[in-house]
C-alpha cells in the first residue's frame, strides 16, 4: 500500500518519494539486524546486505535528484549503481545456489562411497 501511495500520489514529489522509501530501507535493515526473522544465518546476512545496498542506491540517488550534474557524473554514478545492483545479485545468486551445490557434492561423494 505505501509504495502505491508513494507511486501514484506522490508522483510530482521525487526528493519526497526517495525519501520515505530510505526510511523504510532504514526501517528494514533495523528490523533485520536486530529480529534476524530467517532461521539460517546466511539468509539473514544476505537480505541485510542486499538492503543495505538498495538503501546506498536510493540515498545516491537521492543525492544527485536536482543537482546540477555534468553529463560525467550522471554516467559515472550510473555504472556505481549497476555496479552495486551486479554484486548485489552475485551475492543473492550464490547464497541460493551454495547449498544446492553443496547437496549435490554430498549426494556425489555418498553415491562414490556406495
């Protein structure tokens, strides 16, 4: 319901709409560090990594919404941000699929063992 609202009644208002959605990231990386609600650490870390970096993302984003930035700027600061968004992938993908992979070595080696 708050992105919605933020989405279609807040549309004129950008600093505004990229400012709660930091307050909530905020709100979320709190709640995350201090509930850790997933019962395998990995999965908590991962998620609080991931909204960390959304949050970094949004307050650069943020930060160069009506500024007068050169063209450069507005370049260099798009590839931070596909940067981060790229690692935060990586680091998303690898916590899903080292578990699977550590299954299957474990199914491997119990099959050799047979």
């Amino acid at each position: 319901f708050v992105f919605v609202f933020l989405t279609f009644c807040l549309q004129d208002f950008g600093v505004f709409q990229v400012t709660i959605i930091c307050l909530i990231q905020l709100l979320a990386v709190v709640y995350m560090c201090r509930v850790r609600p997933f019962v395998e650490p990995v999965d908590n870390y991962t998620q609080i990594a991931s909204e960390v970096a959304l949050l970094v993302i949004n307050l650069l984003m943020m930060a160069n919404v009506g500024t007068n930035s050169t063209q450069k700027q507005a370049y260099d600061l798009g590839w931070f941000i596909i940067t981060i968004v790229v690692l935060m992938l990586a680091i998303n993908i690898g916590s899903v699929f080292y578990p699977v992979l550590q299954a299957v070595l474990k199914a491997i080696e119990s099959k050799r063992k047979v």
